[in-house]
C-alpha cells in the first residue's frame, strides 16, 4: 500500500486517482468534524468539499515537515472557521450572542416545567436539539474548540497545534464555550434527573 | 479536567478538590454536564453523506484538472524558459494583453450573437428537434404586432460507430460519470463492457463509478465491466476498496468472490488479498463476509 507522501507525489504529477486515494484515507474524520460543526448535511458537504479541494490546489506547498494528516485538519480547521464567519454574517444581528436567551435559559425556559416525559429516545432528540442549538450561539472558535474536544475527542494542545494558536487561547475559547454552555443548557438537568 | 493534565498536578487537584466543598460542587456539576453531552453524542458519520460528498469532489476535481492542466500549460509555456527577474515583467505583459483580448472578445462576441441568432431563428425552428429554453422577451409589448425575444436552444446529437471509437468511449465515459439518470450510466457501462474498450478513459471513469456512484447497481455493472480490463494496480486498489468500504453486503460479496478467483490465477499477489481479507475479518459487519474472507485466509496460507 503505498505511503501518505507516495500518494502526494502522485498526485502532485496530476493522478487525480492517486489524490482520492489519500481522501478516502482521511476523509471519514474530516466529514465527522464538518457534520458536527456545520447546521446541516450541506454545511457538511460544503465543508468536505472546500477543504479536499483546497488540499489539491495547494498540494505543491505541502513541504511534508508535517505528517499529511495535521496539515489536512489544519486546513480543515481554518476552513470550519471561515465557513462559519461566512455563513453567520447575515444573521448574526438577530440571533447571535443574544442576552435574552441567556436570561431565558437561566429562567429556566420553556422545557423547564417538568413536562417532558417521552420515552428516552425522543428525550435524547430533544437533549440533542438543544444542545446543537446552544453550540450555535458560540462563536465559531468556540464552537470548534468544543466539538473538537468532546466530540472528536482531540486533546486541547492538538487543537492548539490544529488552530494554529496558544494552548492558552484554546483553553480560553474552551473556558468560555463551556460556561455558555452550562448557561443554555441549564435547565435539561431536570430531564435528565 | 477531562483528562488534560498531567499525573502530578491532576493529584494535586484531587487533593484539593477532596477538602474543598465548593470545588466539589463545581466538579459534581461539571460531571453532570458532561454526562449530558455524553447522553447525545451525536451518531458516526452518514455513509450516504460520506458518499454524497466523494461523488461531488470527484465531479469537481474532473473540473479543476481540466482547467488547471491548461493554465498550467499555458505557465510553463510562456514563463519556462525565463530568469526569474523578466517573469513579473512578462506576466505584467500577459495580463494586459489577455485583458484587452477578453474586453474585445466579450464585446465583439455580444453583437456577433444577435446576428447570429436574427439569422439563424428560422432554421432552429425549422428543424423541429431542437429544445427552446430560458425565453427572455426584449419587447413583449405586441400593440404593433412586433415583439423581441432571446431564447436558448439545445439541439440532441446522434452518434453511431463502433464501441472503440474515441469519441464513442469519450461520451461514454462521461455518460457513466456524471449522467443524473441511473438507467443511462446503467447503459453506457453495459455498452463498454459488451467489447473490451481500449481506452483508459473508461477504465478510469468504470473504477470512479465502481468506488463513488450512489446506485449500487451501477457500482455492481461496473465491477463486472472492469473484468474485461487487464488486471492492473488501480483495478486491483479499486476492487480492495470495496470490500473494505462499500456500504453495500452485495457489493463485498461480489468483491470478495471475484478476489477470490483472481487469487486461484494468482492474479494479484497473496500480501495484498491477506492484508484485505484480516482487515475484512476485523471491521465488517456481515457474518458471512467475515467467513468468507476467513476460509480464503486459510486458504492462501495453505
């Protein structure tokens, strides 16, 4: 099975089968981070594709001082963050960094009344709904540093080295992501009690 | 601190978590809000999706070679033989010049078109087999009796020739790629596999079809198309792809019997069927493709 770089090489020469050779090797985690982080399959597949295909247009400046996999999900990264900054523009004076949801959430909010007693798989829809509806109120470094965390599993300090950044500022990023979190999220202990 | 810290301090921090009643408080939050999130760990990934998404960057990729293969070209052509201190000037240059030809082309063309098409009108019509689309009235006002329209028309070309014919295996090839209809990449894949085509385009556009089509049965026809191919490192890479990642129990079988033939005419060598087949026996979720790929195991080491 011929190595990382082999197939770089390859397809560097322009052997496109040789490129989707090396995506199909990493292309499960890349796709698993854009599902998570992206609101939709769309976002998904718009993640997935901007990062392959910039990956092949830069290629030649792959130097190889770093396994292909870290530059992959480096790019991957800055791909989450851009899309994200691209995306939420138009409706980031509405619903972004609202206060009111933050009083709601404390209040309690609308599910908070003990009225939710379905059978555990719908609960976990419904816990799900939530907490992907808190995760959109982070802001897209928060957001990506928490998924990469508790989702993908990534250590903080590889998130750093990912994000190209301070583990200082990942802690950060992870601090306030996870204390907005708790804040949005409060009242879903009591279905889960 | 989810597994972040060290064996030292991570000990210090028990310690003093233990005589510390508000860090026990906090931690005890913290371990229910984790085991929440944990309670909705979202699922793994779609293979739909994952083969969604393969399909398209193939489609763009075909765009982006094609196109970078000629500005590539065109770079080396001009910029190959120069010092590197006359490039800026020249490609300076070139862009001015370039401007100016896609200025005068946009132009010129513009008022070509509607001649062309004032002449042409008749004819179109006249043919009868040509599909109008896209009617933009100029004038739609009509008191006077005169109106003013643009349209779009595409008009269906017939081929006919023999199965290796370039041209035929060039339509072909794109046919089984990127055809919205299942039935004509269906089609097309028989059409080539009925002879052996000679062309590396279909053997190229059968193994993308084989590996990213989302129709089983057209990922199904062109396994047996391949057949009629020498085997080489792509068809035998191809074919070692789906039996360890096609989502489809069909598919491995096929894959696997047909590995399992080419290995009785040591077709492919016997390191790459057992690496395949101790991965299959690993991961796949099918009882009787991990027999399968166990007996043929037992087999080669025989």
């Amino acid at each position: 099975m011929p190595s990382d770089i082999e197939l770089v090489e390859s397809a560097r020469s322009g052997d496109v089968h040789a490129f989707e050779q090396l995506v199909h090797r990493y292309d499960t985690n890349v796709l698993s981070l854009a599902a998570r982080f992206g609101n939709s399959n769309e976002d998904a597949k718009d993640i997935y594709q901007e990062v392959f295909l910039r990956v092949f247009r830069n290629l030649h400046r792959f130097e190889g001082r770093s396994e292909f996999s870290t530059w992959l999900y480096r790019i991957t990264t800055n791909v989450c963050l851009t899309f994200r900054s691209q995306k939420r523009k138009d409706h980031l004076a509405t619903s972004e960094y609202n206060d009111d949801d933050h009083r709601a959430a404390a209040d309690g909010g609308p599910m908070s009344g003990g009225v939710l007693r379905p059978d555990h798989h719908a609960e976990s829809r419904e816990i799900s709904a939530r907490i992907s509806k808190a995760l959109e109120r982070l802001s897209p470094q928060q957001k990506l540093v928490f998924v990469m965390k508790h989702y993908e599993g990534y250590k903080l300090r590889e998130i750093a080295r990912l994000m190209g950044c301070a583990e200082g500022t990942v802690k950060r990023y992870m601090f306030a992501a996870t204390r907005r979190m708790r804040v949005h999220l409060y009242d879903l202990k009591e279905i889960l009690s | 601190m989810f597994h972040e810290l060290g064996e030292e301090k991570e000990r210090l921090l028990r310690e003093h978590i233990a005589g510390c009643e508000e860090c026990q408080k906090e931690e005890s939050r913290l371990r229910e809000f984790q085991r929440m999130l944990s309670s909705s760990m979202p699922d793994a990934v779609d293979q739909g999706l994952l083969r969604e998404a393969r399909e398209q960057l193939h489609r763009s990729l075909t765009i982006v070679q094609g196109s970078g293969s000629v500005l590539d070209r065109a770079r080396d052509f001009l910029l190959g033989g120069l010092r590197p201190g006359l490039r800026l000037a020249t490609i300076g240059s070139a862009t001015f010049i370039v401007g100016m030809a896609v200025s005068y082309g946009i132009f010129h063309r513009a008022a070509q078109n509607s001649s062309l098409q004032d002449i042409q009108n008749g004819s179109i019509i006249a043919a009868g087999d040509s599909r109008i689309s896209n009617v933009r009235f100029l004038n739609a006002d009509g008191s006077n009796g005169d109106v003013e329209f643009t349209f779009e028309t595409v008009r269906p070309v017939r081929m006919k020739g023999n199965i290796r014919d370039p041209q035929i295996e060039k339509v072909l090839a794109y046919a089984i790629l990127n055809e919205d209809n299942p039935g004509v990449r269906l089609q097309s894949i028989n059409a080539v596999a009925a002879q052996r085509p000679g062309d590396n385009e279909v053997k190229k556009a059968l193994i993308s079809a084989l590996r990213i089509d989302k129709n089983a049965g057209v990922r199904r026809e062109s396994l047996r198309a391949l057949q009629n191919f020498p085997m080489d490192n792509d068809i035998k890479d191809a074919i070692l792809y789906v039996l360890n990642h096609d989502g489809n129990p069909g598919m491995r079988v096929a894959a696997i019997n047909l590995l399992d033939s080419l290995r009785e005419r040591s077709v492919i060598p016997n390191k790459d069927l057992l690496e395949a087949f101790e991965k299959t026996v690993q991961t796949d979720q099918n009882n009787y493709i991990r027999l399968r790929a166990k007996a043929a195991i037992e087999e080669i080491r025989q």
